[in-house]
C-alpha cells in the first residue's frame, strides 16, 4: 500500500489525491495557519501502533487556534478520534506523524485573520529519524535570530513563522553543520533549535530555557522534565542561558516530537563533553523510546492504542 493514501478533508475521510485547495486559498498566500505533529510508534513486540500524547497536542492546537483567531469546530475527543481512524485506515507497520492543520481557507486577498472561511485537515506519513539520534550531532549558533512573541508568537505553531526556522536551518546546511542553534531577538539568550527544543547538563543539573524566551511550550520537553524527575530525580531548572553556557556545557540534548532526543556534540567547533552522546542524555533517549511505544506502564495514559 503506498502511504499515505487517506486524508481527513473538508470535514471527511477521503483519498488523498483528492485533498486538494485552490492556489488562492489564504493561508497559502499568508502563511495564516497553524499546525501539529504528532508521533505513532510502532511496537514491533505487541505489532501494534501508539499515538504518543495525542490528547497534549490536540489541546495546545486548540489553544493556539485562539491566538490566529481559528475556529476549530472539532473537540479534543473527536480529533483524536479522527486521528486514530486515520491511522488505521492506513495500517502502517513502522513509525509515522500526524499532521493537523487548521487554515483560513477562503480565497479573499489581504493579510487578515477575520472575515475569512476558515477548515482543517489531517493526514499521515510514514516517518522514521528526523535527525540522526544515534550519534552526537554538529551544530552552530545561526545569524538568524528567533522572533519575539510580540512580532509572530514561536509558542503557536503558525505556519507563516516556519519561514524563520528555513532561515536557520538552511544556514545550518550550507555551513556544514547538522543543526542550528537560535538566540532571542534581542540576541541575550538561547532560545531553541530551528524547530525543537534545547536541554543543556551542567554540575548535575538539567536546565532549559524558559516559555518566555521565545520558545515552542514543547510536548516533548514537558516528556523529558517529568521523566527526568521521576526516574532520575533530578530538577529541571527553567532559566535563560547565555550562548557561552553551551560551549562549557557537561552535555546538551535537542528534543521535539521530530527530533525525539538528539544528542549535541559540539557547538560553532567547541566540543561539548567528549563529542559524544553524554550518560544522562543516553539514559534519557532509552527511556524515552521505551515510553513512546508503551513498554513501561506507568507511562501508559500517554499512549493511544490504535
């Protein structure tokens, strides 16, 4: 079966070629959409698929809906629901995404959040490693700062403001590096990767940067300051971090439902650690895998048999 083959569209499940907007459709021309992503694991054990905290990310696309002024006309429940029906209808033997999105789809001109039709679609894909988490990855701090909250909020995932982390990323690329790191607006602090969130080990401590330091309020970042709490015991601390903090760093991690728990092994050239994945994060990344494809049960309100 090619995948994807099924879209949820116009408020129904259909192939998906036949998912189609109109080159006029608003948030084309505007970027006035937002989106999630959300992970299916495949367990290869139980031959079975989890959508990993599926009812957490419907919840933060229904808040953001309310900073681009969307209205979702679908509940929590019934977006999972469609999600899973989606899912199985597709029958994927190995790791996937979801992708919800919520647009103005009228085909009025002008750069506008009322006065316009507005819907929402869903499909799937088959998705394995996002980055490669087996190795500590390369990275440099971009020329590319992120944008403040008060210019396009980072904390919604708006799909105009994804033109930033193209900036960030594609500098990365051409430079030879893997990934990029990106500092405020106004230059002081750390903010996040591209599009993923930044752990940084120091002295025994776990610290990543506060929600008001421009950053995504990451599904997967709330994943790793419970589990580190509960199995490792240790505190996050939510703190701004300066861009030298990382080159003195024990270890840093990135984490995002794309990115899972990547390894950082050095920054603009400065090796972190040894330049290879550190204990706490490699601790943290088997823990996490084994979370995602509900093998600890303790964990298991978070994952959505399908």
């Amino acid at each position: 079966m090619n995948h994807p083959g099924f879209a949820f569209f116009e408020g129904k499940i259909i192939p998906i070629e036949q998912a189609r907007i109109d080159i006029r459709t608003n948030a084309l021309q505007y970027g006035t959409g937002i989106f999630e992503g959300i992970r299916c694991y495949w367990n290869e054990k139980n031959k079975t698929n989890y959508v990993f905290r599926i009812e957490d990310h419907y919840r933060r696309f229904i808040l953001n809906s309310r900073i681009m002024m969307l209205d979702i006309k679908y509940s929590i429940e019934e977006l999972c629901d469609i999600t899973v029906e989606l899912l199985r209808k597709e029958g994927y033997k190995e790791d996937s995404y979801v992708r919800p999105f919520a647009y103005n789809s009228g085909l009025n001109i002008g750069p506008k959040l009322v006065g316009n039709k507005q819907d929402l679609f869903i499909y799937t894909i088959p998705l394995g490693e996002y980055l490669d988490i087996s190795k500590a990855i390369n990275v440099c701090i971009s020329s590319w700062d992120r944008i403040p909250d008060n210019s396009i909020p980072p904390r919604a995932k708006i799909s105009g403001s994804y033109v930033n982390a193209a900036f960030q990323k594609t500098e990365a690329l051409l430079n030879g590096y893997d990934e990029a790191l990106v500092l405020t607006a106004n230059g002081k602090h750390v903010s996040e990767g591209s599009a993923m969130n930044v752990f940084m080990v120091k002295n025994g401590n776990l610290i990543t940067p506060p929600v008001t330091d421009d950053i995504l309020e990451g599904i997967t970042r709330d994943t790793v300051i419970k589990l580190a709490k509960d199995s490792e015991n240790i505190d996050v601390i939510e703190r701004s971090i300066d861009r030298t903090e990382l080159y003195i760093a024990d270890e840093l991690f990135f984490c995002g439902t794309g990115a899972q728990i990547s390894p950082i092994g050095n920054v603009d050239k400065r090796t972190i650690g040894n330049g290879e994945m550190g204990p706490l994060t490699k601790k943290l990344q088997q823990l996490y895998f084994r979370v995602v494809k509900n093998e600890i049960s303790k964990y298991s309100d978070w994952c959505r048999k399908v």
